[in-house]
C-alpha cells in the first residue's frame, strides 16, 4: 500500500515544474490528487486549461485517481471553489501543497506596483487564501473526526531565506512571508490536527530556473541528477504522511539533501537601563557586527575566495545600476 493511501491531496500550480512532479508522486503513492493550475506564463500572464488536464490524464493512465482544476489561487473565491472541488470529487480533503508560483523580476527601482502586486498576490495571498479556506473546512470536521490528521506544505525559496537575490524584492518578500505564515499557521492550526510545515526548493530544473548558470542539464539513463525537480517531492509526500511528526518547519532541499532551516533567532545585543542618547548609540551600536549582504549572498550561493568574490561582485554591481 501507498504511503499516502486513501489521502486526498490538491496541489496548486501542478501542471508543470515542480508541482506536476508532486503531482505524479502522490498519486503513485495511492493518493487522490486534484491538480490545480490555470496554465499561466511564468510571468502570470495568458493560461491554458488543458495543462492541468494532461496530468490528470497521465495519472490515470498510470491506474491513479486525479481530477483538474484551473482556478488561481490569488482569486479569494477561486481558493474556495478548489477546496470544494477537493470535497466534491473525493467526499473529503487531507493534504494542501502550496506551491503555486511565478517570477517578475526587476531591480527595486525600476519594478512596478504591479510587478510587486501580482508576485505577492500568487505566492503570498494565494498560500494564505487557499490554506484559509482549507482550515475552515478542517475546522469543521474536526469535530466529527478529531483525530484525522490534516496537512499543508508552503514552498518557500532560499531567494527569501538565505540567499537574497538583486532583482527578486517581489518574490523574496513573499517568500519570507510564506515561511513566517507556516510558523503561526502551524501554532494555530494544531487544535484541528493540521501540521503545517514549509519546503524551499533550490535550482530544481524547470522552466523557471532552466536558464541560471549552472543548474546543469539532463544526466545520462540511470545516473542521479541533483537538479531534477522530481527530488523534492518525496520530502513534499513525507512531510503529508498520516504519521509524520513535523509540524513548523521550513526545510531546504536540494537533490538529495535536506536540511532544516533554523530561521531568524537573535544575536548580538546593546543594552541601556535608559533611552539612548545619539551619543551613546553611535558608540554602542558599533560594538555590534555589521556583515556586508553582498558577501553574505555570495558565500550563501558557494562563490569562495577572494578572486571569484570580487569577480562576482564587480559583475552583480554592474548589473545593479541598469535602468529600465
Ligand atoms: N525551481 C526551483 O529551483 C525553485 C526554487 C525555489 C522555489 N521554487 C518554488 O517552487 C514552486 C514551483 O516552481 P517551478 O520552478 O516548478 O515553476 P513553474 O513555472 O515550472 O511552475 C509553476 C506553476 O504554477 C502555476 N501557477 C502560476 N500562477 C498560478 C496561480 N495564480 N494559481 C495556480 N497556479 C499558478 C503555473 O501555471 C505553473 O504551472 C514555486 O512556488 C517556486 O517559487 C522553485
């Protein structure tokens, strides 16, 4: 029997990429899958309602059990008819996988409010609408059904996280979101059975990624490939397991490595028993470490020494300063 046997899970932006690859692992784990997408370019724009379908046809093809669905998650009443298609199709839900996305990068000063609205919109406001409208329902069985465990996976980026990208203020601020959201979701959903926990992919291979330098293309028949974006999605079906412990967490992966994120914690101080004079301050607060980001992003993205640093630097600095 599957590891997700009898489970029903939907998982948002599974036409392709990442999600189309959860997609065919849950349901070859014995899951029932509705799989959401409305087909849209990576930039959000346009859609094709056939996508989503070509999944469900090849999960059925395989002998699994899968349904289509193309609402946006960004849609509030959209996220609310993918919940109910869930219920309508399978009579009940178990698991949500957020993991729709999209990319409109641009450097803060020539990025427009729409260019930071809809990044926010898909990624922030979708995982928060979809999974709003799944724990209401989940709210409500559990009290004919207290002990089914429930779940939701975010999927957040390292772009949020630890490796600040120039170009990506949009996506990076809602990505850390996306993870902060898990934390407190986590905390308030644990009296209705929900475990919340959240996955940050890093250069899987799709067609959002496919052009970054070194993401590397295809291995030969039977080799591992670190890139390919079907790695994540065991974590992603764990993490769903009826008896998986992990609640709150955000977790790294990349081929096959995981690793868990310990987030923001605090570090150094400066203390006063008073209000701080400006005096006081300036000296106080230069006991403190001030870490240049730059580095920080550098060495986050395996770029040593200090030649290939400066290089690096000199081509980001460069790029930092194009106008629109
Ligand atoms: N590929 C990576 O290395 C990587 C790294 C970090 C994070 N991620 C995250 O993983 C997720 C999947 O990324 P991917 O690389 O597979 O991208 P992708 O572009 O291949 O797939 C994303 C899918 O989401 C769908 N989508 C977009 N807007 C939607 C909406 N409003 N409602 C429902 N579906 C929508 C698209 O149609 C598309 O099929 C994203 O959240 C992305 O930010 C990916």
């Amino acid at each position: 029997m599957g590891s997700l046997a009898g489970r029903v899970a939907i998982i948002t932006g599974a036409g392709q990429g990442i999600g189309r690859e959860h997609a065919l692992f849950f349901a070859s784990e014995g899951a029932k899958v509705v799989v959401n997408d409305p087909g849209v370019a990576v930039d959000g724009s346009g859609g094709d309602s056939s996508l989503a379908q070509r999944v469900v046809d090849e999960i059925r093809a395989a002998g699994g059990e899968a349904v289509a669905n193309t609402d946006s998650v960004a849609d509030w009443q959209g996220a609310q008819r993918l919940i109910r298609s869930a219920v309508e199709a399978f009579g009940d839900l178990h698991v949500v996988v957020n993991n729709a996305g999209i990319l409109r990068n641009e450097l803060l000063l020539n990025m427009s409010e729409q260019e930071f609205d809809t990044v926010i919109a898909v990624h922030l406001k979708g995982t928060f609408a979809v999974s709003h409208w799944a724990a209401l329902y989940w709210r409500e069985q559990s009290r004919a059904h207290p002990q089914v465990d429930r779940a939701i996976v975010n999927t957040s980026s390292g772009s949020g996280l630890h490796n600040p990208l120039p170009t990506e203020v949009n996506y990076a601020a809602a990505k850390a979101g996306v993870a902060a959201m898990t934390i407190v979701a986590a905390i308030e959903l644990q009296p209705y059975h929900v475990r919340v926990n959240c996955i940050a992919p890093s250069r899987a291979r799709t067609r959002a990624t496919v052009d970054l330098p070194g993401i590397g293309g295809a291995t030969q028949d039977g080799q591992f490939d670190p890139f390919h974006p079907g790695n994540v999605s065991p974590v992603v079906a764990y993490l769903c397991m009826a008896d998986c412990p992990f609640n709150g967490q955000v977790f790294s992966l990349h081929g096959g490595t995981v690793i868990r994120y310990h987030g923001w914690s605090l570090g150094e101080e400066i203390r006063s028993d008073q209000r701080w004079s400006i005096y006081d301050l300036t000296r106080a607060m230069q006991t403190l470490p001030n870490p240049d980001p730059l580095a920080n992003l550098l060495s986050a993205l395996g770029v040593l020494g200090p030649e290939a640093q400066e290089q690096m630097r000199h081509m980001i600095e460069a790029s930092l300063t194009k106008e629109r």
